[in-house]
C-alpha cells in the first residue's frame, strides 16, 4: 500500500487502518517501550509546520521521524516572514523549493491542508485540523486499546465531554467504527454538534449513565479556544454530570480511561486518575510515537515524482 496524503481518516478503508495498526504495533517492543527500527527515512526532509500549540502531537512526530532517520525543520508561525505579510500559499512554496518531502501540519483553519494538497510535491500528512479531523490521533486511540483488549471488534466506547469543538472525537468515531467498536456520545445539549456525523450516534445523558453501559470512556477538554464566545457553560453542572472524578473511576473500575490530552486537571478528570490501573493516557502517548512511525514510513518511503 502506497499512500499520497493523510488528510483525514475518511479515506482510508478497514483494511488500510488495520495495516497501519500492525505497521505501528510492530515498532513497540514485547516490553512496551519503542522498538529501535533500521532509518528508513534515511535523505528524506520532513518539515513539521504548526500553526496552533502542540505538545503531544510536535514531539512525537519529531522523535518518530528522528527514529526513521529523516532530517527534520521546524517552522511555527512566530518568528517567521508570514509575519511580515507572506502568504499561507507562498510559505508552503517556499518550504517545498528547500527539497522537503513531507510536511506534517497542524492548522487551525478548516481545508488547509486539502488546499495545499491538491497542488504540492510535499506528502501532506494532517496533525490537527479546525475542529474536523486529526487522523494520527484517532490511530494511535485504536492502536493503544488493541494494545489493551486485543480487538477493537464488539468494545463499546463513549466519547464525554465537548464533542462540539473536538477533532478527536469525529476521527475517532470513524477509525473505532471501522474497527469494528460501537461509539456512543455524553455531552451536555451545548457541547454536542448539531452536524450530520453525530446524527446516528447515542448519547448518554451522564457519564455516570456512559460509564454504566461502556467498556471505554475518551475523555475530552473543554476547548476554549475554538468556542464561540457567546456561549457560557455552568462548570459546577459540568462537573456533576460530566467529569471523570476519583471517585466515579473508582466506582467503575473496569472501564478503560482515555484522553488524547491536553488534560484540564480538576476540571473533566481528577489527578487521581491519571494514575489508576485502568487509564491508558500514557500509553496513548507511547503510541503516538508507534502510530507516526508507521505514517512516516508508509506516507514517505517514496516521495511523490
Ligand atoms: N492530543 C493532541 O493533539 O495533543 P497536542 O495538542 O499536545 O498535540
């Protein structure tokens, strides 16, 4: 299978999501840890270009290229000439003539990354897009539950908390859905989208209600940042309803804990579960690096002609 861009997850078949499962398993070691690979990306430039903030995502992209052999450069908008007034087109074709193969980014307008794609020699591989996709992040969830329960087939899987403004939770309901789990939604009336994607999906009303029938929560952030200033949420009933409390995982102990991160500590998730044998959200991390390897190597191996 040789792959152009991964603009979405949408695209990508059962099939294509499961091969590049195994590619990403096969780069965790027995142990757990991330296996050594040989530099497959040896002469391959790959440029991570991040328009919004980013941890998770920037590293983990920077250490699976770095583990594949590939040289990397970064740009981030501060300190650059879009500055100056340089276009988004314009700093793309500029990147591109430095004899870079691939870029890895993230921005926070929707259709970038398609636009871009429709016109460059680079492989355009998305790390977050607006509130619609972040395709990475939906096959490294997968990746690390099959690590936990084998098969993703029959796992019923709740997404709690600001569905809304999440691009998270639209490629996950589809990677999970191809894999076979069912997906359910818990979020309060404001913070669900009104949006054809959602329209077939159940919605529990509580999490205490989501974490009575599922196998899994994914947790997600309140997002802020892309939310419409109008709208004003009441953070008490939030976290009556809607918050995964010590108390609530101790209370269910057999349902997986997920959360792609950043976490608000105290406000959808207490600290304390962040350590509970149940919470993957480390692990979510491990596979990240395990998941961009596996993209890296498939998307790049052979750069567009
Ligand atoms: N999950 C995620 O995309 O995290 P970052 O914003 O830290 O990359």
């Amino acid at each position: 299978m040789q792959l152009q861009h991964l603009l979405d997850t949408t695209t990508l078949s059962a099939t294509e999501i499961d091969e590049l499962l195994l590619d990403a398993s096969a780069f965790i070691s027995p142990g757990g840890s991330i296996a050594s690979p040989s530099p497959t990306l040896r002469g391959v430039t790959i440029v991570l270009a991040f328009f919004e903030p980013s941890t998770r995502t920037r590293l983990s992209f920077e250490t699976a290229a770095q583990r594949l052999g590939a040289s990397i450069l970064h740009f981030t908008p501060d300190g650059s000439s879009v500055n100056k007034g340089e276009s988004l087109r314009e700093t793309f074709r500029t990147i591109e003539a430095m004899d870079v193969q691939g870029i890895v980014l993230r921005h926070g307008q929707d259709g970038v990354h398609r636009e871009l794609a429709s016109w460059t020699r680079m492989r355009v591989i998305n790390a977050g897009e607006g509130r619609t996709s972040h395709p990475t992040q939906a096959l490294l969830d997968a990746a690390t539950l099959r690590e936990r329960t084998s098969t993703l087939k029959g796992l019923r899987v709740a997404i709690v908390g600001d569905v809304a403004h999440s691009r998270v939770a639209r490629s996950n309901v589809d990677v999970l859905r191809k894999c076979g789990a069912s997906v359910a939604l818990c979020a309060p009336a404001e913070l669900l989208p009104k949006e054809a994607w959602v329209a077939d999906l159940p919605v529990y009303a509580s999490i205490d209600e989501a974490m009575s029938s599922a196998d899994v929560v994914c947790m997600l952030r309140i997002q802020r940042e892309r939310m419409d200033a109008s709208l004003t949420l009441h953070m008490d009933s939030y976290r009556n309803s809607f918050a995964l409390t010590e108390d609530r995982a101790h209370r269910f102990p057999n349902v997986i804990v997920m959360h792609p991160g950043p976490v608000n500590v105290g406000v959808e998730l207490d600290e304390a579960v962040l350590d509970l044998p149940q919470t993957i959200i480390h692990r979510q991390v491990a596979h990240g690096v395990a998941v961009r390897m596996a993209v890296l190597n498939r998307y790049l191996r052979s750069p567009i002609a």
